[in-house]
C-alpha cells in the first residue's frame, strides 16, 4: 500500500496550503473539511497517517483523534492546534496523539514530522503483517478467515487447544476447510517444527490399510524385503490428521483405538511396539454419532476421539465471511498462478455473499481461480436459490447481505460503501442499526 497523509480541516484555504505542501515534498495528501468524511476513510490498517485541526464544527478534533484510535489504537494522529490551545495539546497527547503543530506551523517542520509519522505507521503495519504470518495466536487469524461470531468462536477455541497436547475431532460439511483447521492448530502449537502428516482415509487401499498406517518388518509376508515405516510413524514429534476417519474399517479402528490410548504401535510381522509422540487430530463430514448407531463405527473409539470436539462452519452460517474470504482466495490464487491481483468489484462481491455455495470454501475457492484467471463464472445449481421464510424475512436477510458484503469489500468505510449501494448516507446508518451491524467488525 502506498503512504497516504489525510488532513482535516474546516478552512479551506488551509486544506489547500496544507496539501499543496505535502504534495510538493512527494508525498500522497488528501483533505477534507469534515470530520466525519475523514472517519469514512479511515480502517484498521489505513496506510498512512491523520492530521486534524482541534476546533472544527460538528465533531471536533479530539473527538475525531478518539473515534479514530478505536479504529487502530496504533494509528499515528497528529493534532493541529491555535495559539491558545496548548493545554488540548497536551490532553491530546496523553489521549495518544503523535504529536501536535501549532499554528502558524513551518511546512518544512510539517513534512518533517509526517514523515516521522509515516516511518513509524509502515513499521507497524510491516509487523502486524509478519505476525499474522507466524506465531502464537495470530497465525490462527491469518489462517481462519472472518469476523462472524462462528468464526470467532471456532478461533478462540482453537487457541485455547493448542496450548494443550488434547486429540481433536472435527466435524462439517465437505469443503467448509476441516483441513485448514487442522494445519492451523498445528502450527499455532509447541509441535509447529515437526511433521504434519495428512492421511485420507477413504483413498487408503482397504487391502493395505494396516501397513500404511502402521508398517511392517523385513520378512512380514512375501516381498517384504526390508522394514518400512508406517504413516503414522512418519508423525514423530508432530500432528497426525485422518481425514474421513469413519471410512476406516471396523477391525484396523480396533487397533487404531488401542495406538491413541497407549501411543504405541506395533508393525507388522513385529512383536515388539514402537513408541509414538504424536498429537492426533480426526475429522469427519458425517455425524459420528450416527455412524455408531449404525454399527459402522465405534463407540469407544468415538468417545476417545470426542475429547474435544470443534465444527467447522458451512458458507451459509456466515455469509458476513464471504467477501472478505473471496478477496484472500483471489490473492491467494494470484500467487499460484503468478498473475497480478485483479481488483474485486463491491457489487460482485455483494452477489457471492446472497448467493448459495453447496460446495463452501472450495467451491469458492474454485470461484476465486476462475477470477484469476479471467475465465466466466458458472452457475451452480441452487445459486440463485433464497433463504428460508416470509417474502419480508427473505427480503431483510438479502438486504443484510448486501450491506455486509459492501462494509466487508470497503474493510468498514462508510462513504464507499453507501456510494457502492447507491443509498445515502443516513439510509446506511439505518439499515446498519436495523440490521444490527458494526463497521468495527469489518475493519
């Protein structure tokens, strides 16, 4: 992102002066002569810095410095001050301005200290980047994206598992990332250094499934000519995931039941077992429950395996998501195919976030490639498919949908978002309030 200086001022020759000055020193100015034009611009990660005369009709200065610090506690604010104004100043600064000007102020001080400001904000930006990329509990967040109350929840959870050596079953639909999920609490646990092994269960061949997972010794059955290590040997130290575990046959469950509760393994053709060090996380697109009911799973192994037990969401509990999950899934892409990242156009995102994804993250994910790529989306069935309820029940969850899919798009500004859904600014207040949203939540 390039550094960007907001100004805010009532007079206009000010403004201009103000903008003409840091503009002339390269750097990239904008002012406005509104307080609550200036918040609408404002994000959590704003790249840049806000500078704000104090005395200003309607919201005032300090006022604004506040509104704006609840944005991003670390955004650099810097106060403009009168001559009479130095006890504000120094209020300001306990209530965490940057630094303060008083006029008349020398334009070579003012680019200097912006300049300063702009130093310390791309620092902080750089930061939160890196540690959204590794580490303790960021690397959940940058893993598991979306502000929704499942989502949250699903994250706190994950963190409060890490920090222990619990076994973790998750449960959902096909695509909602039970993979993604998986991956993320390894790696926000002491185990990160060490392997993750994935296995899928369903595409282990059934002939073979006991020698796959737990190996054999040289000589156990004709053409074994030497020792081979077992899938979940390969785990030493690390996370073992078994995707669709239910697909396992009943006989190799029995002796996968008896390597969690004794963390040994014995291979086969081998008397004497073979410690394990590994955390086992299980998952599953189907209720558990039902499966041992139907005598194709077992319950001691179901009870073992529901220590802790964490769902991963469909598409449709959290609509709210889908814009922003669409916009990381277009990087993402980008990346992969070494093509530059296409902007996203509120309006379309507004129509995935209405739309139903059957397929979840992968369907969207597979949505977000095809962007990429430049190639036409395609319709799938039950895309233009509504929610249940009354016409006005319907009409209401649309409307929230569009409205969140435009806060998401526009990371919570409000004047690009009511200017993308052709309303006015008071008609957004409202529908916000009536619909319950936050821009918080989407900055």
């Amino acid at each position: 992102m390039k550094d960007e200086v907001l100004f805010v001022d009532d007079e206009e020759e000010l403004r201009f002066s103000a903008a003409q000055t840091l503009k002339l020193a390269g750097l990239t100015a904008s002012a406005v002569g509104d307080a609550e034009l200036a918040l609408a611009r404002l994000a959590r990660d704003f790249p840049g810095v806000l500078i704000t005369d104090i005395r200003m009709p309607g919201m005032d200065g300090m006022t604004l410095m506040r509104r704006a610090l609840e944005i991003d506690p670390s955004l650099p604010v810097i106060i403009v001050t009168g001559n009479g104004d130095v006890e504000l100043a120094v209020q300001a600064m306990r209530d965490g301005a940057y630094d303060f000007l008083e006029k008349p102020y020398d334009p070579a001080h003012l680019v200097h200290v912006v300049r300063r400001a702009l130093e310390k904000r791309r620092l902080t930006l750089e930061n939160r980047s890196l540690r959204n990329q590794v580490g303790g509990r960021d690397v959940i967040e940058a893993r598991l994206i979306g502000r929704s109350d499942v989502m949250v929840r699903l994250r706190e959870q994950l963190r409060a598992v890490s920090a222990t050596e619990a076994d973790v079953l998750i449960t959902g639909e096909t695509g909602t990332g039970k993979e993604v999920i998986a991956r993320a609490l390894h790696r926000a646990s002491a185990r990160q250094g060490k392997p993750f092994v994935h296995i899928n269960c369903a595409a282990l061949p059934r002939d073979l499934v006991e020698i796959e997972l737990f190996g054999h010794v040289a000589g156990a059955f004709a053409g074994a000519h030497r020792t081979r290590y077992g899938k979940l040997e390969h785990g030493r130290g690390g996370t073992v995931f078994l995707d669709e575990i239910d697909s396992l046959d009943t006989g190799v469950q029995a002796k996968f039941l008896q390597a969690i509760q004794s963390r040994q393994i014995t291979p086969l053709g081998s008397n004497d077992p073979v410690d394990l060090d590994v955390r086992f996380v299980a998952a599953s697109k189907d209720r558990l429950e039902d499966a041992v009911e139907e005598g194709r799973f077992r319950s001691d192994l179901f009870y073992r395996l529901n220590v802790v037990t964490l769902r991963a969401p469909a598409l449709a509990e959290r609509r709210a998501d889908i814009p922003l999950l669409f916009v990381h899934l277009v990087g993402e892409a980008a990346a992969r195919y070494k093509r530059p990242v296409p902007d996203v156009d509120p309006a379309m995102l507004a129509a995935a976030a209405a739309r139903d994804w059957s397929g979840n993250v992968r369907e969207l994910r597979n949505a977000a490639d095809r962007y990429v790529l430049g190639l036409p989306a395609e319709t799938a069935p039950g895309a233009a498919s509504a929610p249940a309820g009354s016409l006005p029940a319907q009409m209401a969850a649309h409307e929230r949908a569009l409205i969140a899919a435009a806060l998401g798009a526009n990371n919570g500004a409000l004047k690009p978002t009511y200017e993308a859904l052709g309303i006015s600014r008071k008609a957004l207040y409202e529908k916000m309030q009536k619909h319950g949203l936050d821009r918080g939540t989407y900055s």
